[in-house]
C-alpha cells in the first residue's frame, strides 16, 4: 500500500492522522476527481473504521454510519422502508460503480448543491452526529452546510452519522431526480417532500427540499405553511409549486437555464396530484 | 442464403477477438508501451485564434526528465498535414487558428515530467478577432483565417443538381421552407488518440498507431515532415474506436516528430480525454436552408437546398464530406428536379472531420424534417408520403445517379411500418400515463458505400497457407471495432470449406500487407471481403493444383477442399492442409488479389467541383421508428423504442449487423436527445465526460433491428456496407415523434427540455 494511503483501524489511530493534517478519504469519488492531476497527497481512508459503519435504530433516530455505502444503504431494510425518499435518491446516485464506492458520510462533506442524498436528508429534518478527539457533538444538517464545498466541519472531526428521525410510517415520501440524463448526470433540479395526511386526506405537514437551484439545498417554508391545511389536488399544488419558485435562486450553468430549473422545480410537486 | 432471423443471435460464428478482448488480453496501441520510452506531449494553444509572438520554453527545458521542447521552427518538411487539403500544421508557426493547435511538443523520460513541462510552457500571443459563425466568416469584412488565401474564407462551394428546381418549385402546389442546424458532435471512442514511433537503425521510421488510415498515414507523416513515405512502417491493431475520429493524422505527425529527435529510442503519445475533446476532429456542424415542393398529391417535385459545413480553420475531409452532404440532399428519395449548393467554411472553431454518417446526418436531418412539414401540409401520413416517394431501382437521385443496385428503401419502410411500434402508435399514445405524452416518428434514409468516382476504392488482400496447415489472413484495413477482422475469417472460410479456427488474422501493418484504402466510408467488408474472396479463390486453385500432384490426379478441377484437407471424391482419398502447408515453400503458398470498387460508368454533369469521391455507386438504405415519452412536468424526453430496418445486400453475419444498427442507432439518440459540445467563440465548454453526455444503457431503448432481404451482385456473397447507414433514423425520427407528443417542431438538436415545457405550455393554452 502507498505511503499516501493510511488506513487507521479505530478513531483512535484517526486522531495523529488528522493532526498531523491528512485528509480524510471515505469512498474517494469525489475527493479523488477533486485531486486529479495534482500532486498525490496523503489521505486517511475511513473504512477499516467500525464505528463510522452500520445502520440502527437509536434514540428514537435511524442512524445511518457516516462511512455506509450508497449501496449498503440501499440494501438495508430500515432505508427502503422508513425512508423511501431517500431510498429514491440512493438508487439514481451516479452509477452502480460509484454506489458501490461512495458513501453518505462524503456526500454531505462534499456539500455540492446537487448531492442527492441532501435534498432527502432536508426533507428529513436530518442531524449529523460529529466527533472529534475532545469528544463528540449533534448539529442540524441545515445548519452544517454553508455553501457549496463549505460546510462547519472543524479541524480534527469527523462526521460519524447521520441521524434522521422517522417519519410517520403513514406519512407520504417523494423524491424525484432531473438530470439530463439517467445515469452518471448530476441534478439539474431534485425535490425531496415527506408530507403528512390526516385520514381525509388533509395535509398536517409538509417539508420540502429542493436540490440544485441553490448554493446549497433549499428548503421551502412558505411553500410548506401554503400546504399545510389543504389537499394534495392540482389547485393546491400549482400554488405551493408558484411559491417553491420564489424561495430558491437558481443559477445559469452547461446542465441547465435558471428560468428552467424554476420552472421544473414548482413542477415537480405536481406529481403527487390525486 | 435467407439471413437468420435478427433477433435470435447466430451462434454460428464468434468473433476470434471477443475472448480476448473480453479478458483484457488483446493488445491495442495504447497497451505498447516498450519499456524506456520518452513520453510526448502537445501544448495546446488554449485560445481560438491568435498571433503568437514568443514561446518561452526555457522553464519546460528546466524540468528534471525533459529531454526536449519542440516548435514550429523544428519542424522539417512542409510542416503541413491534411488528408487531400495540406493545410493544418503540426506546430503552429505564427499563428493559432483553433484553442486546440499544436504550439510545442515535449519528449520527457516519464509522463510526470512532461505534464510539468507542459504547464511550464509560456505561450504570448496578440489576439486576433475571429469567425466562429460560417455565413457571417463568408462576409467580406470577416477576419481571415488564412489571410492571403485565394477565396478568403470560402474553403470550397460545390453544387449538385438535376433539372431545373427552380422553375419546377414555381409549379408546385404546396411548397415547405425550413432552416435545420445539426451540431457538431465528438466521437467519444473509449481508445484515445495514441501510439508510438521511434527512429529504427535504418533510419526508417516504425509507428503503431490507433488508425483507421495505417497506408494512407504514410504519405500524410512523409507530406508533413518531409520524409519518404516508404521508410514509414505503420502497424495498426484492433482499435478502441474510431468513428471516423481516427481517419487522419492525429498523433501521427507529432510522434514521428517526436521520434525524430528521440535518438532512436520509442517514443509514446496519449491524449487525455480533455485532450482529444480539445484537439481531436468533430462531425462538421452544419446549418441548412431547404425548400421542398410537391403536387397535391404528395408527389415530390422540385428540392432546392443550400447548405453551410462549418470545417474549423482546416479543411480534413470537409470538402468530401460536404460533397456527399450534397449527393444525399434529396434522400431515398425520387425527387425529378434538386439543386443542392453547398458552402464549407473556415472558421476559428474545432476542426471537422469524418464521422459515421459523414455530411450525410445533416443533410438527411434537414431534408426529413421537411418531409414532415410537406405531410402536415397535406393531410398526409409521414410514412405514406416517404413511401410514395421512395426511390425505386433504375430512377435517379438527387445526383442524376440511377440506382442500379437494388434499392431498399421501401422494403424498409414497409417493414417498420408493419412493425407494432408503428402500427400501434395510436393504442400506444392513448394509454400514456400521467404526466406523460407519448408520440411516434418515422424517417428514412439511404448512405453511399465507398470512397465514389474518382478517388480509387481499392484493396489488396494477402493469404497465406501456413506450414502447418492453417491460414493466416493479412488484414489491410483497420478494425475498430466494427468487426471486419471477424467478417473476412468468415468470408474465408466459407470460400475455402474449412473451419473459422483454422484462421489468424494479422492486422493492419503496412510492412507485412499489402496496401487498401481506409477503414470508413462503409466500405470495408465490402472493398477488402472482394479482395480476399479472390485471394482464397487463387488458393483454393492452386491448393487443388499442389494436391493433384500428390493425390496423382490428372484434372485438379475435380478436386474438393473439405475441412482441413484437399479431397477426391472419385477415389476417396485426400491430402491433409497441413501436408500441403509442409510441402510448399512460403512464396507459393501466399496467394495476394486486389479488388477495385465498381463507379459510376456515365457521370452526370454536376458536382464539377468535387474531382474526389463523387457520385457514389452503391448505398444502403434504412427507416427507423422512434417512439418516446414527454414529461409534462420536466420537459425531459424518454426514447421507448427505436426500431431501424436496413438494407445492406444480403446479410452475412446477423450479429454483426446488429452490433453496427445498436452503436449507429445509440450515437444517433445521442446527437439528438443530448450530445452538446456548448462551444462558444471557439471554445468547447462541454469538454470532458462530466460534462458532454451520451447516452448510457439506461437511456437506451433495445434498439431493434428488422433486417430487409437484398442482395448487391457485386458484393463479396451480395454485401453492401452498412457501418453508417443505422446512424441517421433517430434524429428525424424522434424530432417527428416530438412534434406528434407534444406538437413542438424542432428545427435544431439536441432537444432542449425547456423547448418541450413552453410547448406543452403554449399547446394548453
Ligand atoms: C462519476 C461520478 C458520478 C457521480 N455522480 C453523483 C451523483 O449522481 N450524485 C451525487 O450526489 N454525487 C455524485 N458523485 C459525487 C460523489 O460520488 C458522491 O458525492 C459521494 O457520495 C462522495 O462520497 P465519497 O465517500 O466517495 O467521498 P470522498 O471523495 O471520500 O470524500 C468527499 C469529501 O468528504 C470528506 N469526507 C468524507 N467522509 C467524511 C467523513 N466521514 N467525515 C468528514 N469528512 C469526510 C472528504 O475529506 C472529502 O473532502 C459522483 C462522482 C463521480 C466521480
């Protein structure tokens, strides 16, 4: 093996890495592509690290190992059943190569506005659990990420899950993907929307995120409170789509125009018209 | 010979390259890499046209491992390559005339010192204002990219006509008018341009190169550096690709270049992908201005189209693939009256070059969109108007050509219509679920086999019975992929009786075979099969011949070749191959034939301008039915299916056909579902993998092929070339079937989702 690559066994061994300044390399699918052509520098892979893996029910959360696959993920059963949003996201991520490889941990490090597990994990209300040599702390997903490749990841931590509070077995989940194309495309817009009914069909709750119109993901909370109260038929999601379009602020770029990701995103609601 | 039906694979012949390609043991020209060979490297220009005032090198020549830094200055010879127009150099010398010109060449002893190099070269320029549109680089006041050039800007006009379009256009009953661009679009081979070179103690120069050209590269690398062409030995393995990417002078000038100043040491040169996105040859975008006029009826009259091939700052093939874009104005289509001009223009973009489908997309895209727009003017059913105007045997083109091979056009298109995917459409679109619309398109099309009038299409073919009584097949031109190594041993062994095992194919090396034209043009089972078929036919006389001898026979023509032997019926005895192979000495068991393709015998008098290549002979013909679903929420478009019926003479090998209408069919979903370059004043914004998208196999419908029975008299057992013909149905095929879904008429590709949104919008309204 590389000088460059260090395989730490424990958080433990993490920790002299870290202080001596190596990067951390997960699945590497992002953090390698970020490095090509440059001069090779060393990096702590995190996968002989036990407790950064596996997936649970803990205090109420499912907690998800930052270091689990996209795969892995998809292959457990609490992800495709509790949490079918981002079950939907896991399954058109990349490729199966780049499933196989990249995990959940470097898709929320990497804080690209069009990872697609961030929109879900919006919509989830997701927090991350951090720790570092002095210990250990619990912040909001929100909160962390503050622009594209920026997040408030602090020297010597490293993110160990993500905790995601299940929604109501009953609850509605919805994700949907536009790329320009169906594989190995990155979003040109995505929408994550875990959404509550009554018995009637009345909406209790609505989160909605959206992904790629943004410097990081969007939720929506005008759009969320326009929700609340009504039913998911075309009247009502015309005007929650109306009010998505004024809470995000897209950009022009080679994948997409700005007036068409607003456009596509106060679309995208409407497919859960009954 | 009834071919086996498409959709149940012939097991009866494998391609002797899929296990080892399939293990990764065939050696392409990327995986020769002789230990100890210096590494070379091109600085690219990086802006689109430019004066280049100083080079500075000395920070390059600084590294650790540069051996040495080359520039226009070094280079000996005309310093000018170009396949029939010498116009593009190897290094720039003053000027840059595209961001991907050649300014210097490195030779390092590892790839790292020469990527430090590279980036250590300064280039200073003074910026010239450049062309980057054809008809406005046509304006008298447009910069020049080549100043003191007699025709300015205007590489070449040509016209191809028949009748009198005009005047007939006045007589028509319902006349349509369109404007069509087609993009330019990248090949996107797997194998990047590469290869090896170096000096040999002869001085003579030995390459192996990714090429579709081994003999032509040659004269191209002599041209350009001043050499002898006949001390250029060029090997050409199985490529990783080519396209018509690899038809012309990539690396090749560069490395021999390089080589020259190598010390007799090999020399190695890999574009990266951006690289080649950069550097490498595009198909020519192209814009089209069409009027088409019928009777009332639907009976096509008159076509009168100008067309404008923007070739970048050099000329490649942009003439000759203007010249067919010209030939194939009028389609498959009998059309009494057709004139067709043609404008190729220099301009300060990527370089065009050939492509699959070559001039041929463009044209064929223009001419069935109008075709679409004259049947919504009458009332009329696509299909019913295309068929009603198919080209018959014996009429003439849009050439004047009367097309004495057979024509298929129409059984083509008789066989996608009778298909489900047509002849359900209506049930199909009515069960589109929510949020969908779904919509069908039909469009047919021809291509021309062969190199044309006046532009030799030539092969030779050498076989040889080994000692040990197997054959040894000298393949002349390059496989790329398409699987003519694999149809020449199956050609062979069908005309010599014995087993496909029996066969080795040695591939392209300008040393060992003798010489044949390119790999392109679909011309090479065809050119090269005839060759060879002669070439066995010689040896199965004179393997009878050696073995009367043995066998005590005095008529030799009563003698049979049965699997691994010479046999007499009369007396049921027989001489084994491998007694034969022992007893001959190596001249006279190497048997070498050559074939010529057949031209037109009485030209028409048009197209004066193209000397080289026109008109064409032999085309294969094909229709293709696209059916696909538009999301009303996103704009995005789902191809479903994409069905291509082709006629190509009789079908030799039902894989192979196959294999060619999926990649055709798969690069043609491409160009119009989502390839993008998104160049602008010159420069490729979408120029890697992340961003320039082809379809994946999860874009990709099955890509069914229907095959149509025909049979080329001239053809090696009735073959006509087919490699390019499956490439042109989708694009009109889905623009119509866009237009059926969501009433969006698309003039220019690829589709634009937000196109089909204000569609879907403005349709509600
Ligand atoms: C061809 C290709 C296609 C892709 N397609 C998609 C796509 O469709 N959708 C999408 O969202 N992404 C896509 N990606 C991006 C990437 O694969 C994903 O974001 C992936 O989830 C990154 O995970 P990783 O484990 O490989 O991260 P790495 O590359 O290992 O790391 C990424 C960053 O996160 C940091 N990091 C990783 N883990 C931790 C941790 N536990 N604690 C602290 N820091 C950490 C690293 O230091 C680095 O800065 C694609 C990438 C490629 C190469």
């Amino acid at each position: 093996m590389s000088r460059n690559a260090r395989c730490p066994g424990s958080l433990d061994e993490l920790w002299p890495l870290l202080e001596e300044g190596v990067t951390i390399m997960a699945g590497g699918t992002d953090l390698l592509v970020r490095r090509r052509g440059q001069v090779p520098a060393p990096v702590a892979c995190l996968e002989r690290i036990e407790s950064l893996r596996g997936v649970r029910v803990h205090e109420g959360f499912i907690s998800l190992g930052a270091c689990e696959t996209h795969a892995s993920l998809l292959r457990h059963a609490l992800v495709r059943e509790r949490l079918p949003v981002l079950a939907g996201a896991l399954q058109v991520l990349g490729s199966p190569l780049i499933r196989n490889m990249g995990t959940i941990g470097g898709n929320i490090v990497s804080a690209s506005p069009a990872g697609d597990t961030l929109a879900p994990l919006y919509a989830l209300d997701a927090q991350l659990e951090l720790v570092s040599k002095w210990g250990a702390r619990r912040v909001p997903l929100a909160g962390f990420i503050h622009g594209p490749g920026r997040t408030g990841l602090k020297p010597g931590e490293v993110l160990a899950a993500v905790l995601v509070p299940p929604p109501e077995p009953s609850a509605l989940q919805h994700f949907e993907k536009v790329g320009r194309r169906k594989a190995l495309a990155i979003a040109v817009v995505s929408l994550a929307a875990v959404i509550l009914t009554d018995g009637e069909g009345v909406v209790l709750d609505a989160r909605l995120a959206l992904g790629s119109v943004g410097p990081t993901v969007a939720r929506c909370p005008k759009a969320e409170a326009l929700l609340a109260g009504r039913r998911l038929d075309r009247e009502a999601l015309l005007a929650v789509g109306e009010a998505m379009r004024s809470e995000i602020a897209p950009i022009d770029d080679l994948r997409a125009s700005a007036a068409y990701r607003r456009e596509v995103a106060g679309n995208l609601l409407l497919r859960l018209a009954s | 010979m009834k071919p086996s039906s498409p959709n149940q694979p012939d097991f009866s012949f494998r391609h002797a390259d899929t296990l080892s390609k399939a293990v990764g043991a065939e050696r392409y020209s990327t995986d020769f890499t002789p230990p100890g060979c210096l590494w070379a490297g091109a600085k690219r220009a990086g802006v689109p046209h430019a004066r280049i005032t100083a080079v500075h090198v000395g920070e390059a020549l600084a590294v650790d491992g540069v051996k040495t830094v080359l520039t226009g200055a070094d280079v000996p010879g005309s310093n000018l390559q170009g396949i029939v127009h010498k116009d593009q150099p190897v290094l720039a010398v003053d000027t840059v005339r595209h961001a991907g010109d050649a300014v210097a060449l490195v030779l390092a002893e590892s790839r790292e010192a020469l990527a430090e190099a590279l980036s250590r070269i300064r280039l200073e320029y003074e910026p010239l204002p450049g062309v980057f549109e054809p008809e406005l680089a046509l304006a008298a006041e447009a910069p020049l990219v080549h100043p003191g050039r007699e025709g300015g800007n205007l590489l070449a006009r040509g016209l191809v006509d028949k009748g009198d379009a005009r005047a007939a256009m006045r007589g028509c009953d319902v006349v349509v008018e369109g404007e069509f661009e087609t993009p330019m679009q990248e090949h996107v081979f797997l194998e990047p341009p590469n290869g090896t070179a170096r000096l040999t103690a002869t001085n003579g120069l030995e390459t192996v190169v990714s090429t579709q050209a081994p003999f032509r590269d040659r004269f191209e690398i002599a041209h350009a550096l001043g050499l002898d062409p006949m001390r250029i030995r060029v090997r050409a393995p199985y490529l990783g690709g080519g396209f018509g990417g690899k038809d012309g002078a990539t690396v090749q000038c560069l490395l021999a270049l390089a080589a020259l100043h190598a010390g007799g040491r090999w020399v190695k040169m890999v574009w990266s992908r951006e690289e080649t996105f950069l550097a490498g040859y595009k198909r020519h975008a192209a814009r089209v201005r069409i009027r088409l006029g019928a009777s009332s009826s639907g009976a096509l009259q008159a076509l009168d189209s100008v067309m404008y091939f923007d070739s970048g700052p050099y000329a490649h093939l942009g003439v000759e693939i203007m010249a067919l874009g010209l030939e194939h104005a009028g389609g498959p289509y009998m059309i009494p009256h057709t004139r067709a001009e043609g404008f190729c223009v220099y301009t300060n973009n990527p370089v065009g070059g050939a492509f699959r489908g070559f001039g041929v997309v463009q044209a064929s895209f223009a001419l069935e969109r109008s075709l679409d727009a004259l049947a919504a003017r009458l009332g009329m059913d696509p299909a019913e108007l295309r068929l009603m105007n198919a080209l018959r045997t014996g009429e003439a083109n849009c050439a004047g050509v009367a097309m004495e091979s057979p024509t298929g056009v129409r059984e083509c298109l008789e066989a996608v219509m009778a298909h489900p995917v047509w002849a359900g459409r209506h049930t199909w679109k009515e069960a589109a679920p929510p949020f969908k619309r779904r919509g069908v398109g039909i469009a047919a099309s021809c291509n021309a086999m062969g190199y044309g009038r006046g532009l030799p299409d030539a092969a030779a073919a050498k076989l040889e019975l080994t000692r040990t009584g197997t054959f040894r097949i000298f393949n002349s031109v390059a496989d790329m992929g398409q699987g003519n190594a694999a149809a020449f041993v199956q050609l062979a062994a069908s005309a010599l009786n014995q087993d496909s095992s029996l066969f080795e194919v040695v591939q392209p090396d300008t040393r060992l075979c003798p010489p044949a034209g390119s790999s392109s043009a679909s011309r090479t089972t065809y050119t090269f099969g005839n060759a060879l078929l002669r070439a066995c036919e010689a040896m199965r006389e004179k393997l009878k011949a050696r073995a009367a001898l043995a066998l005590l026979v005095d008529e030799p023509s009563r003698l049979r070749l049965a699997p691994g032997v010479v046999a007499d019926e009369a007396t049921g005895r027989s001489i084994p191959l491998a007694l034969l192979g022992n007893m001959l000495q190596r001249d006279d068991r190497i048997c070498v034939d050559q074939y010529v393709m057949p031209v037109v015998e009485n030209p028409p008098d048009t197209g004066k301008a193209f000397r080289l290549g026109f008109p064409h002979r032999f085309f294969s013909h094909g229709a293709c039915v696209c059916a696909l679903e538009a999301d009303e929420l996103t704009g995005q478009v789902e191809l479903v299916e994409c069905v291509t019926a082709v006629e190509c003479g009789r079908v030799l090998s039902a894989r192979g056909v196959e294999q060619q209408v999926h990649g055709a069919a798969a690069q043609g979903a491409g160009l119009v579902l989502m390839e993008n370059l998104a160049h602008q004043d010159g420069r490729i914004l979408a120029g890697d993998l992340s961003t320039y998208l082809i379809p994946t196999s999860r874009d990709l419908p099955d890509l069914e092929w229907l095959a149509v029975d025909g049979d080329e008299p001239t053809g090696p057992h009735g073959v006509k070339g087919m490699g390019e013909v499956g490439i042109h149905g989708p694009a009109p095929a889905v623009a119509q079937a866009l237009e059926d879904a969501v009433g969006l008429s698309i003039n220019r590709i690829p589709v634009d989702p937000m196109d089909v949104l204000r569609a879907l919008r403005s349709n509600k309204a």
